[in-house]
C-alpha cells in the first residue's frame, strides 16, 4: 500500500500550506505505528535455526522501533514493516514520514534508530550525527527512477529534454517562466501547474542535482510536499498539471497519469524497470537507502528486523514497484552490516550517475 499511514492526518495540512512556496516552508511530519500485514521470513543466523526454534525467537522479542525519513523508502519500509511486526507481536515499529532531511535531522538527533532516505547523507548531516556521537551504517535497498508525469489529458507532449526540465524547475524560472507555450511555441498558451517535492526531501535534492546542477536550487512557486502521494493526486486533478516524484508512486496512479520519456542527449527514455536497473534512464536514476544507528544493534528486536529487512527488500522492492538491487550487490550490503563498518561510501549527499556496486567493491579494496 502506498499510502502512507500518515496522509489522511497531513491532508488538511498539506492543502494549507500547498501555495506557499517549497524552500520556504518546514517538513510536515508525523509518525505512526504500522499494523501487521503479511508472513515474515526468518532471520538467518550463523547456523540455520529450524522454524520452530526462529519462531520462538520472534515471538520472544519486545521493544519500540522508531523510523523516519523518506516518503519515497516507506512503502518498502511499510510492507517489512508489517511482515516483522506479524512474526515479533510484541515489538513495535513506529515509522514516520518527515523527508530524507527531516528524517536525518531526527536521527542524528539520536531520535530514531533507522532513517529511510532517498539521497545519501550530507557533510553537514554526518557532522550532526558525529556531534551527537552517532555512528551509522548506510545501506542501500533499492533502486528507484524519478519520475516525470502530467496528466492523461496532456495531448502535447511525451518526451522533454534536460534542458526543457531546467528552463522549468530553474530559479530564474520564478514568476517568469508560467505557461506552456513558454516552454515550445506550439504548445497550450495554458497555465504551466507544476508539482514537486518539498524543500525537505531527498527527491527534492536529488532532482535538483540533476536537473540544475545545484542541490536546493529551485523556484520556490510551486506546490511541493514531502508526501508523493499528494503529489501523485495533484497532477491527476489537473489538465496542465507536470510534476516529479518516486516511480512506484507513478506505478500505484498510472492510471490516472501519463508518463514522460526524458532526453538527456541520447534520445527519448522512459524509466521502468529494466531502464532504471541499467542506469541507463538519465539523470534520473538513483538508489534509496537505509541508514541504521550502531548502537542500536545491541537490542535484539533492532538486530532482528534489519535480518527480516534485508532478507526481503528484493521481493517487497518489486511488489511495490521499485527495482531491486542485484543478488552480488545485496550479498555486500550485507557484508557491510555484518561487519559493522561505519560511515558512507559517497562523498556527501546527492550524486548522479553512480553505481552502488562499483563503490561497495571499491570500499573493500
């Protein structure tokens, strides 16, 4: 399910602040405890438990699980989340939805014990968590391609170059760039609606490094949130709508969407599964994370449900419509909780263009 718990106590916040401009405006946030959904899988061990003994185990653990973060992570995080909670009853996962930076902000804060993200962490968000003596493993989960949608009534247009994105989303565009017809003579002398992720969220971040060229550089005139759902529903309302946001939110609306192919110089490319997989639908391609706190793997119920999460991102990640990551790349996100090893193989926040694989291996080098 890809709407979040949270959505129908942010709806009335959202539409309140949804014409006040993006940068400008704080992270809605709020935090829910996830009913159980579906079977969870044993978590492995050294030496294979029989499924008696695991799940004895489960059944035994106790405790609160706090998660925040990205609202692009949380249907994945939802769906384990759920799984985990039917197998240990007595733990419970509470998981918000407050945007990658939001979620980093909590977390460094020591706040939470996992942090979704959609964007790798930033230089100042590591220093707050190392001010805060929190030491944190980054693990990437999946795959996702950003999307750019308009609705079905949109006769116009199906592929827009970088460029067109930039002349749209860029700061200069502020108050200047407003129709259609602005964008190429031949189309609507019509309202140009656009729809994007709020100033808190990794997506935000990451389309911006992209599509601009600079982190946060956007015009702040359009209606932004941190919840995809939202957005999703704002586009499919409105006949000149366009707006961006993760893939399996597009995937849970395409029938109240039309997607658009994008061109970055090699032709016209729509992102699904095997483009995103491939890398090759660009720039808009990127991998979403989890990021855990080491000091709560001392608690069993933590240590447990991160065995039952990496156990299952690969099937949940398609059920919901992201793109799993391959078997050797879970093979060394697992390598690297095992072996604890602390900190990110990025440089600080949103890269572009970048294979998960070739940092892991390179981390072990």
């Amino acid at each position: 399910m890809l709407r979040p718990a949270t959505v129908c106590a942010m709806m009335m916040f959202v539409f309140l602040v949804a014409c006040t401009p993006a940068p400008a405006r704080e992270a809605s946030s709020a935090a829910a405890t996830v009913p159980p959904g579906a079977t969870a899988s044993a978590a492995p061990t050294p030496q294979a438990a029989t499924p008696t003994s695991a799940a004895t185990q489960a059944r035994s653990l106790q405790g609160t699980i706090s998660i925040d973060g990205s609202s692009t992570v949380f249907p994945i995080a939802e769906a384990i989340a759920a799984e985990f909670m039917l197998r240990a009853p007595d733990v419970e996962v509470q998981l918000g939805v407050s945007g990658t930076g939001g979620g980093f902000e909590k977390f460094c804060a020591g706040e939470t014990v996992i942090s979704n993200a959609s964007r790798p962490i930033k230089q100042s968000e590591m220093a707050d968590c190392a001010a805060n003596d929190v030491a944190f493993i980054e693990l990437p989960i999946a795959y996702d391609g950003l999307s750019i949608v308009v609705n079905p009534q949109n006769d116009w247009v199906a592929c827009l170059t970088v460029d067109e994105l930039r002349r749209m989303w860029e700061p200069a565009a502020e108050g200047m760039l407003m129709r259609w017809n602005q964008i190429r003579p031949e189309w609507p002398d019509a309202p140009l609606a656009l729809y994007g992720a709020g100033a808190d969220s990794g997506t935000f971040d990451y389309f911006t490094s992209a599509i601009i060229g600079e982190e946060a550089a956007s015009r702040g005139d359009y209606i932004g949130s941190e919840d995809d759902y939202l957005l999703s529903q704002g586009v499919a309302a409105g006949k000149y709508a366009l707006g961006y946001f993760g893939y399996a939110y597009y995937r849970a609306s395409q029938d109240q969407l039309k997607l658009l192919q994008i061109d970055s110089g090699a032709g016209c490319v729509a992102p699904d599964e095997a483009t995103i997989a491939a890398n090759t639908y660009q720039p808009l391609s990127r991998p979403i994370f989890i990021y855990v706190n080491v000091a709560g793997l001392q608690r069993s119920e933590v240590a447990a449900f991160l065995d039952t999460f990496l156990d299952s991102a690969a099937q949940v990640a398609g059920d919901v419509k992201y793109v799993p990551l391959s078997d050797s790349v879970y093979a060394l996100v697992r390598e690297r909780l095992r072996e604890q090893r602390t900190g990110s193989v990025f440089t600080g926040g949103s890269q572009v263009g970048l294979s998960i694989e070739q940092l892991l291996v390179l981390e072990q080098n």
